[in-house]
C-alpha cells in the first residue's frame, strides 16, 4: 500500500488504531470451539467488529506459528479476508524477523509477497544488510524495533554511545540505508516521554505504537509529542480490544472498545 | 538434550561440526524434484551422508517459511526424522526469534516442545524478558546473537558504551538472567580476533560459529581463542556442504566436505 492510500484512510475514518489480532484459543469464546478454524471464525468476527474504526490489523505471528501448520492456513485465510474484503486498510505482519541478506529475503518474500502484507516488523540488531531486503518492495514498508514497550527495553536499548541511546542511533542510521522512506519504528507508549527526541530524529517516519491499555501506556501523551502534520502514528490495541469479552457478546464489546479509542483519536483531527 | 550429552557426542565424533539445512528449491538436484516433496528427500539425503561427521544440524527456519505451508510441513517431516533416527544430534531452530514476554512463550513452545528442537536462535534487541521464555525448558537452550558474521553487524553490535561493544554487553548482561547456564551464543568466525575477548567474559559457555567457508572464516583461528575443555565450539557450514554438487552425486559430495571439516578439528582433540 502506498503511505499516502494509509493516510487518506486515517483522515477518511478519523483514526489511527491498529488492532492487534494475538488470537490465543484459551481466551476466545466457547461458542467459537465448535468451528473448522476457530481462530479465523474469531478474527472475522473481530475485523467486521471493528473495521469502521481501524486502520490497521496487525496479527503477531509467534500466535499463529504456535499452533504449527493450522496456525498457518488460519494466518493465511485471515490476510486473504482482509485482502479480499477491506484492501484499504493497512496490514503489518509483527513478526519481529532480521537474518543475514539471502535469508531476510526469503522472509521478506514469504510475507510481502506471498502472503501480501503491507508491512512486517524488524529487529535491528543485524544491521542493514539484514534489514534492505525488506526495504525493496515498491508500496511495502518495513517496521524497525526502536524501542519496546517490554521491561527489558532497558538492557540495551538504552545503552549510550557518544549521549545517543542505542534506539536513537538504531533511527538515525537506519536513514541512511537504501529505501529508508519504506521504513516506519516501533516505539513503545510506556516511554511517552522519548517521543520528543525520536521525532528530533525521524520528523516524518510513521510510528507504530504498542503498549496503549493492558501495557499502560497512554493515546493522549504519545500524540504530544509524537503527532506528525499526517498524524504519522499507528497506535496498537490488542488484548484491550479482542478479549474485551469471552462471551457471545465479544463481537459487540470489541466494537465498543474500538469506537472509544476512536473517539479520542477524532479530537486530534 | 543435556549439554553432557552434546559434548559426549563432540568427543566421540572428535567432531564439532553443524551442518545448516539451508534448502533452496532453485539450488537442488534436478532429479529430487520429482519427489511429492524435494526439500525433505534433500534432507534427508543429506542428513544420511553427514550424519557420522557432525554433531548438529541447523534448519534455517526462513527458508521452509519462505515456502508456506509446504515448507512447514518439509521442516517438521525433517525433525522428525532427526528426532527419531538421530536421536543423539543436537537439533537448532535457526529462527532469530525474540518477542514481549506472552509471544516468546508462543515461540518457544513451537520450536521447544511442540517440535522438540534442542535449542532455538533468538535476536537479543528487546532484553530479558524477551529472552527467558526461552530459557525455561529443561535441557533445552537458548543461543543468543552477540557478534553475528554479516556485514551489518559493524552497524550496532561495535557500537561502545563505557569502553564495551554492545555484543560484549549482551554477552555480560544475558548471564544474569535465569537459566543463563542454558544459554549458547552466536559469535560469527569472520570476527575470529574477538574470540579472546569473548573468552574471557564467557569462558565456558558453547558458541556457535556461522560463517566459515562460503563467508570466509577459517576453523583454525576460531580454536585458537574459541577453544574450552569441553571444545564449547559448534561450527556451522551450510552451503559449502549442502551445495558442494548439485549432480547426482550431492550426497557423496557432502561426505567428502563435511568429512574434510571433521579431519580439521579431528586434530583439536
């Protein structure tokens, strides 16, 4: 997808909100269990719950992969909904991948072509012939782990080289490599108050942020500082929103949660 | 597998190869093409020829996910057929892995438990909690990237914070953490200076040592820092092994490469 169909997309429906599709079959309702694929019966639900206020869906693959190769079709199905019925909306495969150059391209493909992800998020710590692979494909985009939104985001990525952590440095170098307009950074709510100097650095690079609700992170302070003149943000519910209940009525629920966060996006329209 | 069992098997074989099945399509024999499925009659091909002179073996996880479904069905048909014929190997889920806490627990079981590899690659970038999940299971192992062998590793892993590279903080930091005696590492073999400095923070962890052939590290100044009593070295070669022919004659070829390696570090022993 080109960033400027994403961006029409978040003026068109007033909202920035991606929903994270972590499906774990202990969670979803009973009803659900007596379906051929339970887990793709769930995500369809969940997407026409809440596709009016969403931008984004973003299933983490560790969920589907974890289920081995039912994991896989039901991870396939789901994008070729998606693809299918809402081609608008912008999909990420969070699958956190970075290998050596012939090996992140087989990723790459995998992802972006064969399954036609819009995007996938990246680990850094490779570098940038591990990350370029994914960088060329025209209308793709590749999402860089900058700083995370976990309790161990503090063991590296504040490590300090010359005053500059290493999540800065992970941004600013990543600028220079081939392609960089494809790439956007996962930077974390929890850290709300970093986003002053991450667009010090990446002025214009969408971010996608994780860690709004369950985590503790918060829609109002990550769009102090982090709001572009193209909002230039993805903010991620996941849990928040799919688990909202484990009733018949999960559906429903979903939607009103997907509607709330929408709501206090549309005041920064 | 215990470590007890790794090194027993290093010193029976006076061996401590890895063989990565790294299986391209586009690179295997014509012949195995005609199989319901070539990547796993390559295998196990491979495996056959190989199976006296090596200690482990290494699927790329990328190039089975490269090729959908399929491929997921070729890498399970293939650890099965480890896991049952050679029970003995050490297997590797070269995966580079590396999640919030939930999802690395995902990972881990998929890789861990469900297709019972004996340890798992995982990409260090998101810190502790990332990382543990995979340190959990009893006689499994984690091995965690330090200094990886590819170009991009100059990009972040040299990047000095009070007068210590970040894959030495890695190294330094990851042995706090629990079940940190479970933990390997990957330390490529073109960076084959650094292993004294490794050695001398990880003195008796296992190391496992990508890039000697095709990439240009050579076995024997990887032993002359890299060495423990316990040899502590896994050396992986894949497609100076897997690749030496692509005629009918790839496995005999494979013999001759992997039984070439094992006469180099016969001599260590």
């Amino acid at each position: 997808m080109k960033i400027e169909k994403l961006i029409e997309q978040i003026k068109k429906k007033k909202s920035f909100l991606c929903v994270g599709l972590d499906v774990d079959l202990d969670k979803i309702p009973e009803h659900l269990k007596e379906f051929d694929d339970p887990i793709f019966e769930f995500n369809k639900a969940i997407i026409e719950a809440t596709q009016s206020y969403t931008v984004a869906y973003k299933p983490n693959i560790a969920f589907y992969e974890a289920y081995g190769i039912k994991g896989w079709k039901s991870l396939e199905k789901t994008q070729d909904y998606l693809n299918k019925n809402y081609p608008e909306i912008f999909t990420i495969a969070d699958a956190k991948r970075g290998d050596i150059g012939n090996t992140s391209t087989r990723y790459a493909k995998a992802f972006l072509e064969e399954m036609n992800f819009d995007s996938i998020t990246i680990a850094p710590y490779m570098g940038k012939d591990s990350v370029e692979p994914f960088l060329a494909f025209k209308n793709k985009h590749a999402i860089l782990l900058a700083l995370t939104s976990n309790e161990g985001a503090s063991d590296f990525q504040f490590l300090e080289h010359q005053n500059q952590s290493l999540f800065e440095e992970v941004i600013q170098t990543s600028q220079n490599w081939k392609n960089s307009e494809r790439l956007m950074y996962v930077v974390g709510a929890t850290k709300a108050s970093y986003f002053q100097k991450i667009r010090a650095i990446a002025p214009h690079h969408f971010l996608l942020v994780p860690g709004v609700g369950a985590q503790g992170g918060s829609i109002k302070e990550v769009c102090e500082f982090g709001l572009t003149k193209d909002i230039g943000l993805l903010i991620n519910s996941s849990r928040g929103i799919i688990y909202a209940s484990n009733q018949l009525d999960f559906a429903e629920k979903a939607t009103l949660k997907a509607k709330e966060l929408q709501q206090q996006m549309a005041t920064y329209f």
